[in-house]
C-alpha cells in the first residue's frame, strides 16, 4: 500500500504542475480511500474541489480534518478549517457554535464572543428564543465584565416572562456603571427598562437618583412627587426627596420632609441632625435649640458630641447671652476636657450684666434635661426610697430672682400637642398637575403613570406650577425631529399642550408625528433587538464600536440596515493570549483566509516582540490580495519600527523587491534587491534578481552589483 500511495502522490505532484487539477483530485481521492487518516491529503483534496467548484465534496473532507485536528488538541489547526468550512456554506449554524467552542479551549475569548454574538442574531431572527438565552448566558459565564451581554441577557429574560432573572442582570449593569459613573449610559439603560418593569418604584427611584447625580434635581424631584402620591409613607422615597431638596437649597420644602420622616421613626437621630443643620439654614436658631435640648441626651448617647458641640458653639454665636447655651455648652466642654473654654466662658458669664442666676447643675442635670421636674428619676441613681430614706424630696433651692428654666417644648401637654398637630396644614411640593415625565424633561420617555389618581395623595393647598418658556420648548422639540428622536417630540409637545392647549401650531406638530409614528410602526422589522439597539449601539457607543456588524449574508438573508446586537470584543483581546492570535493568524494565511488572517495579525501586534513580524505578515496578506499599495504601506510601518533588528531589515527589503517586481515597479525592485545584496549577496535569489532585473532595464549587471569593498558603507531605507 505504500508504494501505491507514494505513487499516487507523486502522479498528483505531476498534475498540479500541469495544472491538471481533475487528473490530481482523482489520485488524490485514491490516497484518502487507501488512508483515511491521511488529514494532509484529505485537506489538499478539499482544496481542490474549492478551486474547481465543488463546494460540496470539499465541505466533506474539511469536516473531517477538522474533527481530527479538534479531538487531538490542534485547536488552531481547527479553527483554520471550520472558517474555510463557513466561506463554503454560510448557512451552516453549528458551525458558529463549534467556532465558539475551539475559541475559547485555546483561550481566545474575543474569538468566541464574536461568533456566540453571530449565532444569537441568527436564533433571535428565527425566534429561537430558548438557543438564543442558552447562548446568552454562555456569553455572560465567559466574560462576566462584558455589560453589552448582560443588558441583552436582561432584556431577553424580561420579554420572555423571566422578570426576576432579567432584573437581577440589569441591576447588576446598574451596579457596574455607577462605579464608574456613567450616568449617561445608566439613563438610557432606565430608559430601556423601566417599560419593562413598570410597577417597580425601586427602579423609579433609582431613576431620581441618578438624575440627582446629573445634577438634574428638579427632574428627580418631579418623578419622585409622583411616586410619593402612590406611597405617601415611604421612607426610602422620602429620603431621597430630602436629599433633592438639600441640594437644591430649598430648605422649606427639606424641613418638612425630614418632620414627615420623624413622624414615621422620631428617634432616628440622622433625620434629626438634618432637620436642625436645615433650621440653621433658614436662620431659625430658636426652633434648633428647642430641637437640640429635646434630644440632647440622645446626642450624647450615641456618641455625637463633636456635633452637638458644633452646634451649641454656632448658636452662641447666634443667641448671645442665652444662659441655657452656655450651660449646655459648659457641661460638654467639661466632658472634653476643653478647661481652658469652660473658664472662657465663665469670665463671659461675669463680665456680663447681672441676669436671673440658674440654680446650680451637675453636668449629667446639662445634658440629661434643663429642668428639674423633667428629670427621669432613673438618671439620678437609686431614689430616697430604694436606700431607704422614705419622704426625702429633692427640691431646689429658691432664689428670689430665680426663674423656670422649664423649656416650653419639654412641658407640652400630650391633648393639646395633639390638638395642634391635627390641625396643622404640612405644605410638600407634591402639585396634583405635577407630570413627573414632564419634569424629567423631553430627554426621557417612560411607560409607568405616575399621575395623581383618584382618592390618592394630596389635598393640601399646592404651590402654583413654574411658568414654562413655551417658546423654548417648540425649538428642543424642532430640534428632536431633525434628529429623528419622534418619541421624545411627541412627549415633548403634548406636555406643552398640556401646558398650552390652545396651542395650534403644537397640535399640528403633535398630528405629524403621530402619523410618522404610525408609518414607521408598520414597516418596523420585529425582533428582540429592536429595543436593545439603542441602548448597545448608541447608548454605548464606546463599547459598540469594539465589534463589527453581524455578517446578516451568512444567515442566508438580505442585508438590513437596522443594528445588531454587538459585543465588547475587542476589550477582551487584551486578556487573550496574543501568540494564539498570531498562530492563528498564520493558518488562516495557509488557508488562503486574508482577510481573517490580516484581523489576527491585527490583534497580535499588540505583543511589542510581535510588531514586525505582525506587519510584514500583513503585509504578505494584502499582496496575495493583489492590494499592493497597503501591502507596502505594512512594510513601510515595520521598517519604521523602533522593534526592528536587522535581520527583519534585510527580509523586508527583500519582500519590498519582491512587491515590487509585482507592481510592476521594476526600478523600485532593483533598488531593493541591491540593499539586499549590500549586506549579504547570499540572501535567497537576491543575486539573481538583480540580474534579471538589470537585463530586463538595459542596465550592466556588473555595475548593479555592489563592489566587495563597499558593501559596508551602503545605508539601509
């Protein structure tokens, strides 16, 4: 059998000299049937069906090579073969997943992504949503940094009744981007989303937040109203209703937002701390002191003595001559140890005027309450009673121009506080005409209802809605439609109809959208994409442009213009290991795969050890392609190389000749094959391409070759 096949090998040798290809694919097909597990001549044989138009037979001996080269490890080798397998059938979709598969075993993760990304455009086209969430996931357990596959995930699960799978993907998106505050894309994401989930005010919220961070806070603000006429006695949406205000310096509306948190939880000593920083903002010293004495002792136990400290000093500052600020202030500078203030303030004491003088304090009697009355027995160690001492009473001494230093706010009575309190009108800026989309601004668009309903919310007197610049509005909304955002114009106008009903030229407006609207709606492809989209593409420019397209030819269908879903691919080359790029790069060269071929060069250059032999590689690629000007544009940049040594030196002008002669620049060769030779006449075939080059000119080839003696004074390009 050897000599047969030796035979037959050597007859195919001849043919293909011959250029006999029917005669060699024959003796070809003789080797592989006396060797099956002949895999170079099983691929030699597939090449040859592909050069005279066999794709079919071809198809089946690369399948086979493949498989061998798969099962042995030869993941390379593999890939190399399936790519050539995909140009022959297009449609061939386990081959996508395999692809996939051989990536990622030999460590190129930006591979794989890029051909799972192929294979869930192909199943969402085909509404095979199942394959399509497999794959999904596949994505997202290989690159979990990659938030393109994640929104997509998100998305996919959210449509297909998977609500609780997809929020926790995108909360996780949300999670990422806000450590990096990308409020821009964290918008749009909401923007995506918040449709799908629009019963859920954590999301709601977080939308608020996140424009809070933009600095958009009377937007925030607005949504937040709405959610507040839905819960009224939330405390997660007051807070964070308290924050906007904050920032906004409107100190009215935060302080009775903090008192309807302490009416929920009166001990929580944050919300207390804001509401009096908010007194002192609107210069009401008064009412923080009463607040401050209240809940002094509070302070103290839970170890906020600097703060109380900062601001009994502020109101002594404020207050002068108020003797229960001094005291107070007294008894924290003793637990300090600030002695040298406390005698300040004592030399303050005498060198005012005589005033009624306070019976004198411990400093437990300073900070545990002013008056004696209101002492808790408790706090004063064991009573006359408990040591056995029945009837001793603890009064006081009388002075005669002593006073009550009884605060009013320490003695009220439980009835008439409550009397008050039911009669009180609280004012929060919660207007029932309040839209929140339409305080978000025409920016964002959104399905849930945040509108006053029925029996809800708020009659309380409301302030009057701030006049809008309808003129400034129709220019935002023109502006939308030049750019083709219809949505965003149509929010737009029938807020400023709401606003302005008597708005005709806003109502025309409104009636061509709306009719654009409806035309595009019926010609719109449908799909899982579409919502996706924006948010991947534009929302996420800088992550979009990492992938190409998706090939929409190797499905089988027409090109469209809508965009594909696209992945992070390029973020993760740094992470694969670059010589796989590089060999790969070379079987797909050997496979007369250029364009692959220039790709993987591409990525592999990044390795600094790699650059020249990346861009001479490149540049061989784009030769065999017959583009010569960008084949030498790659041999140019190597020699330019800072990487360059000197044998790379001499096997690019080499390549340059060789170009050259192929351009048919023949000058340009012959220069080139002379500084081949001026540094070594022995390279290859330089010698006698000089040769034939100077007869092919008209030129000597004795003067075209350099003299012995001066081979080292010629200078290199």
């Amino acid at each position: 059998m050897a000599a047969s096949k030796e035979k037959l090998l050597s007859s195919a040798q001849k043919s293909l000299k011959k250029k006999q290809l029917a005669k060699a694919i024959k003796d070809y097909a003789k080797v592989v049937d006396l060797d099956p597990g002949d895999v170079r001549s099983r691929q030699k044989l597939a090449e040859l069906y592909v050069r005279t138009n066999r794709p079919g037979d071809a198809y089946e001996h690369y399948e086979a090579v493949a498989k061998y080269f798969s099962s042995n490890g030869f993941y390379l080798k593999a890939i190399a073969i399936y790519k050539q397998m995909q140009r022959l059938d297009p449609g061939q979709v386990a081959l996508f997943n395999r692809l996939a598969e051989l990536n990622e075993k030999q460590g190129l993760v930006g591979n794989a992504m890029a051909e799972y990304r192929n294979l869930v455009s192909y199943y969402e086209r085909n509404d095979m949503t199942a394959d399509a969430i497999k794959t999904l996931e596949k994505m997202r357990d290989l690159d979990g940094n990659n938030l393109n596959v994640r929104v997509k995930l998100a998305e996919v699960y959210a449509v297909n009744k998977r609500e609780a799978e997809g929020l926790v993907e995108f909360e996780g998106v949300l999670a990422a981007l806000s450590e990096k505050k990308e409020f821009d894309k964290i918008l749009k994401l909401y923007k995506m989303f918040l449709p799908l989930y629009p019963h859920n005010h954590k999301l709601q919220m977080g939308l608020a937040l996140t424009l809070f961070e933009k600095g958009e806070l009377e937007k925030g603000l607005g949504i937040l109203t709405g959610l507040l006429r839905e819960k009224p006695n939330n405390p997660d949406i007051l807070r964070l209703m308290a924050r906007g205000y904050d920032d906004l310096e409107d100190w009215q509306n935060s302080e009775q937002t903090y008192r309807m948190l302490l009416d929920l939880d009166p001990t929580d000593l944050d919300n207390r701390e804001a509401l009096i920083d908010c007194l002192f903002s609107q210069q009401q010293y008064e009412g923080a002191l009463s607040e401050l004495e209240d809940w002094k002792d509070a302070f103290f136990k839970a170890d906020r003595l600097a703060k109380l400290k900062g601001h009994y000093e502020s109101l002594k500052e404020r207050l002068p001559g108020n003797l229960l600020i001094r005291q107070t202030l007294d008894s924290i500078y003793e637990l300090t140890g600030e002695g040298e203030k406390l005698l300040d303030i004592m030399s303050e004491a005498d060198a005012e005027p005589a005033e009624p003088i306070l019976p004198d304090e411990t400093l437990s009697d300073s900070l545990l309450e002013s008056a004696v009355e209101d002492i808790d027995s408790s706090l004063l160690g064991n009573s006359a009673e408990e040591e056995g001492d029945e009837g001793f009473v603890f009064e006081p001494p009388v002075e005669e121009n002593s006073f009550d230093l009884e605060l009013e706010a320490l003695e009220e009575d439980p009835e008439v506080a409550a009397e008050e309190d039911e009669g009180e009108i609280f004012e929060l800026d919660l207007s029932e005409d309040t839209d929140p989309l339409a305080e978000a601004g025409g920016d964002l668009e959104f399905s849930f209802d945040l509108q006053d309903d029925e029996g809800t919310a708020s009659d309380q007197p409301q302030p009057q809605a701030p006049e809008r610049d309808v003129q400034a509005d129709l220019e935002e909304a023109e502006f939308y439609i030049q750019q083709g955002l219809y949505s965003e114009a149509k929010k737009l106008f029938q807020d400023l109809l709401a606003y302005a009903p008597d708005s005709i030229e806003c109502q025309q407006k409104l009636d061509e959208i709306e009719a654009r609207l409806a035309r595009d709606q019926e010609s719109a492809p449908t799909g899982l994409d579409d919502l996706a989209s924006e948010v991947l593409t534009d929302g996420f420019p800088d992550l979009a442009e990492a992938a190409p397209e998706a090939d929409l030819a190797s499905f089988g269908t027409q090109a469209s213009s809508q965009k594909v879903f696209r992945t992070d691919v390029d973020e993760q080359i740094a992470a694969d290991d670059l010589e796989s790029h590089y060999n790969l790069g070379i079987a797909y060269r050997e496979m007369g795969l250029f364009d692959d071929a220039i790709g993987e060069f591409t990525k592999a250059e990044r390795d600094p050890a790699r650059f020249v032999d990346c861009q001479t590689l490149k540049g061989l690629c784009y030769s065999d392609k017959e583009d010569f000007a960008q084949s030498e544009s790659m041999f140019q940049q190597a020699l330019d190389s800072p990487y360059l040594e000197d044998s790379q030196r001499l096997n690019l002008c080499y390549e340059l000749g060789s170009l050259y002669e192929r351009a048919d620049r023949m000058e340009d060769a012959l220069s080139s094959y002379q500084l081949v030779l001026a540094q070594d006449d022995a390279y290859r075939d330089s010698k006698e391409k000089v040769q034939n080059l100077s007869h092919r000119l008209g030129k000597s080839a004795t003067d075209s070759l350099p003299a012995e003696d001066n081979k080292e004074r010629i200078s290199f390009l």
